[in-house]
C-alpha cells in the first residue's frame, strides 16, 4: 500500500502546482487592465463628485433656519398648573359603575369590585405609582378598554388631576385618567435584538449600516422636517435629502468601492424618476390630504405648511429603503456573475444579471404593496364596509394616495435595476481581472497551465502502475483485479 499513498503524494503536488500558478494568474492583473480600472474609476469619481458637490450645495442653501415663528400648535402633553403626567403599575381592573366610579376616588380594589357588565360598565385600573403611595382609580378610556384593554402588570401613563383644585369628586369627574401605555422595556429590548442580530450576521457592516441610519434620522429631523415646516420646495428637499441619506449610507456600509458608486448611480437614477412621477401625480390627482386628522392638524398649525408638499416629499422618501436595496444587490449580483465568469461577454453578463433583476423586481413589488396595505389596514376595513365599487374605492381620498405611493415607488425601482445593471457591467469588465483563459505576456494560457498539469498526472500514474507490475512480478495478491481497473480508469 505505500506505493499507492506515495503516488497520490505526487498527483496532489502536481495538481496544486497548477491551482497556485492559476491563481497567480487571477491576483495580478495585467498594465492593461491596471489602466482600465483607472480609467473606469476617474469616469466615476468625474460622475459622482460633481453631483455630490452640486448635493451639499443645495443643502446649505434649503438648510433651515429653525424659527418656530408662526407655528400655532398646542401640545398635547403640556399640563396646566398642579396637572402631572404620572406613571405606575397596574395591580387591579375593575368594571363598575360609570358614577359609582368617579365618586370613589381614593378606595382600595378590596371590597370595590362588582361583576363586569353592571351599571354602565366603565373600566378602572387601581394603578400604583411608580413613585410611591397608596393606589389610586385610573378611568380608562373607553376604546382602549374595548379594543385591547388592560390587565394587572401592565405600565401606563395617566393624567393626575388631584392636585387641582376641586378635581377630585367635583360633580363625579376622575381626577386619574388614561393617556397611553409605557412602552419603552419592549421597544428597547426589541432595538437591542435587532442591533445584535445584524451585527452578528452582517458583522461591523451592519454595525456601519446602524450607525449611517443614526445619520439618516439627523438629517430627516434636521433638514426636510423643519424645511417642510418652513416652506421650502418640497421637491428640492426631498431630493437633495435623500442624496445626502444615500451617499452616506451607501458608502459608509459598504465603502468606498466602484461596486458601491454603481449601486449610488442607479439609486439615484431610480430617485429621479420617483420624485419626477411623484411631482406629476401629486398634481394630476389633486393630492390634497382631505379627510387626514393629522393633515387638517398641520393645515391650522401654519400658513407655511403645504400638505401636498408634504406628502409629496413622502412618496418620494417611502420608496428609498427599498430602492436601495435592489440597486446594491444588482451591483453585487453583477460583480460576483463576473468573478464566477470572467471570460463572459458583457452582452451575456447584462442578460445573467438581468435574470436575477427580475425576479428581484417581482418580489420587491410585492414588498412595497403588502407594506402600504399593512400601515393601511384600518382604512381598508374602513373603505371596504362603505361597499362601494372597486375604482371608486381605489381612487377615493382614503386610498388613493396609498396607491400612488406604491405606483411611483415601483416604477422608480423597476426602471433603477436595468440602469444600475447596465452601468456595473460596464464597470465591471472595464476594472475587472484577466480572465482565465486569455493568454498571458508569454502566449501560454491558463487553460494550457490546466491540459499539461492534467496530462502530467496521467503520465504519472501509468509510470507508477506500471512499476508496481514490474516489480511485484504481477497484481499483489490482497488487490483484486477489478481494484486494478478501477484505478487505471482513473489514470
């Protein structure tokens, strides 16, 4: 048997020897191909530059001046004199008596409690306050009790009432009231899981991509919010908004790569077209927000205020995550079709890359709507209890700006994957390396590196069976023939 390991020795030294010249090869790439890649990177850098010079420009000058001059909005959470916002602990929740309730303000769950259904059944949470004393009756209000309700354990927010004067008992109102539940233990633990599970997977780029969000979010809260409330051009705003979230973003989790300025050029090609389609159908279809709560909010709040404005800067910033996506997973597609065929033709890597941008397209649109129907939902119950006709419902003021949000949004991503493709095949194969089989300076190919090793290892392999043979007098004795067969196939 020591014949056969020694063999296998020399076949593996001889295969490896051809793998490591082959991958000399692929690491060093050519004077030729050295200058394309800096041809194809100076094209680049001569696109994008300017552009986000052109971007920081249109920052500075849209940039807010902060001034709430004019605004008129009262806050909601602003209290008069001897009126807190409280938080506590739900210990009991009774159903009693609406009147019978509000007069017995200050007595403990024992004893209280009456069957649920009695009397005009309004709910009252005995609630201890995180800041100490005795329990006191929380009135909660009557939707909350209906639709989710509340139960011992929960932490909440109320309205404490019983330091104004006359509060208490006055003519059977509460002096303690609902206002929301607190939220922050779930909402942190999910934040946390999230960030840990991105960073765990996706490592310190999704460590860089959490921290180019925390960007993202300074300049919606520092620039197109407070633009929007100003009255600047909301058009203007969202573009050059978004330029600057993507350009941060894309570049600070990926980094700075022709791969990424690829994916940044298809992006904002694809945001063009949303924001052209988005000005055009905020116009067409006379998107005005009537019927909005919040939209009549905003209306009175100051005569700077377009609601059209606004939601067109919305239509165009809903669609940005996700045409992100499609533009940086095109671009890797693109690259990684080419490192596993470098000797394809671009007109073969545009159509391969393609493939994949379609079935991307497919399930992208179908992100976009299921999304917009989900934050829709209550409307779409809503809309579909009025039993009206299909187009009616479509384009009725309740829906119709869902719906054009997810048109825009997906003609602008659809149109960004064959441009974004276009441009990384170009790239691509203009900054890519040799491929395997073009011949190097020398005439002699990779491909002919690969027939003689194979050659060399056959060779090998008869010169040893045959020696074997000669010495041995013939097969040994513990190896059957149809072993000996087998190994000469393989030779």
């Amino acid at each position: 048997m020591a014949p056969h390991v020694e063999f296998n020795h020399e076949v593996v030294l001889l295969m490896g020897a051809g793998h490591s010249h082959a991958s000399l090869d692929h690491s060093e790439p050519t004077p030729q191909a050295m200058a394309a890649r800096s041809k194809a990177n100076r094209i680049l850098a001569a696109v994008l530059i300017p552009l986000a010079l052109l971007t920081l420009a249109g920052m500075a000058a849209l940039w807010p001046s902060g001034s709430k001059e004019g605004v008129s909005l009262a806050n909601p959470y602003s209290t008069a004199p001897g009126v807190t916002f409280d938080t506590g602990t739900i210990q009991n929740v009774v159903t009693e008596n609406c009147q019978q309730g509000t007069s017995q303000q200050g007595t403990s769950p024992q004893g209280s409690q009456q069957p649920p259904g009695q009397g005009s059944g309004c709910t009252f949470a005995f609630t201890e306050p995180d800041k100490g004393g005795s329990p006191v009756k929380v009135v909660i209000n009557p939707d909350v009790a209906s639709s989710h309700g509340v139960k011992p354990g929960d932490q909440i927010r109320y309205l404490n009432l019983s330091k104004v004067q006359g509060a208490a008992g006055s003519q059977g109102s509460p002096a303690y009231i609902f206002v929301d539940f607190v939220r922050t233990v779930p909402i942190v633990l999910l934040a946390v899981l999230y960030a840990v599970v991105v960073i765990a997977v996706a490592r310190w780029r999704g460590l860089r991509a959490l921290i180019g969000l925390v960007g993202a979010y300074f300049v919606l809260a520092n620039f197109l919010l407070p633009g929007l409330v100003e009255g600047k051009p909301p058009l203007l705003l969202a573009l050059v908004g978004s330029t600057v979230i993507m350009i941060g973003v894309l570049y600070f989790a990926h980094g700075f790569s022709a791969r990424t300025s690829t994916a940044l050029l298809g992006t904002i090609f694809g945001l063009a077209i949303t924001a052209l389609l988005a000005a055009w159908a905020t116009d067409a279809a006379n998107l005005a927000g009537v019927g909005s709560h919040d939209a009549a909010t905003l209306v009175n709040t100051s005569h700077n205020i377009s609601i059209s404005g606004v939601i067109l800067c919305g239509l165009i910033i809903s669609g940005l995550g996700v045409l992100n996506d499609v533009t940086i997973t095109q671009s890797a597609a693109v690259w990684e079709l080419y490192e596993l065929a470098p000797a394809s033709s671009a007109r073969k890597l545009f159509t391969s890359a393609m493939r994949i941008g379609r079935d991307h397209i497919a399930s992208t649109v179908y992100t976009i709507a299921f999304a917009y129907a989900g934050a829709a939902l209550p409307i779409l119950i809503i809309v579909m209890l009025y039993d009206r006709p299909l187009m009616d419902t479509l384009t009725s003021a309740e829906l119709s700006e869902e719906v054009i949000r997810t048109l825009v949004g997906s003609i602008g991503l659809v149109l960004a994957i064959p441009v974004t493709t276009l441009i990384a095949v170009l790239v691509v194969k203009a900054t890519g390396i040799k491929a395997p089989g073009a011949a190097d300076d020398g005439g002699h190919s990779h491909a002919e590196d690969v027939a003689d090793t194979g050659a060399l290892a056959a060779a090998a392999l008869e010169q040893r069976r045959r020696r074997t043979t000669v010495e041995t007098g013939g097969l040994p004795a513990e190896e059957p023939a149809s072993r000996r067969g087998r190994r000469a196939d393989r030779g």
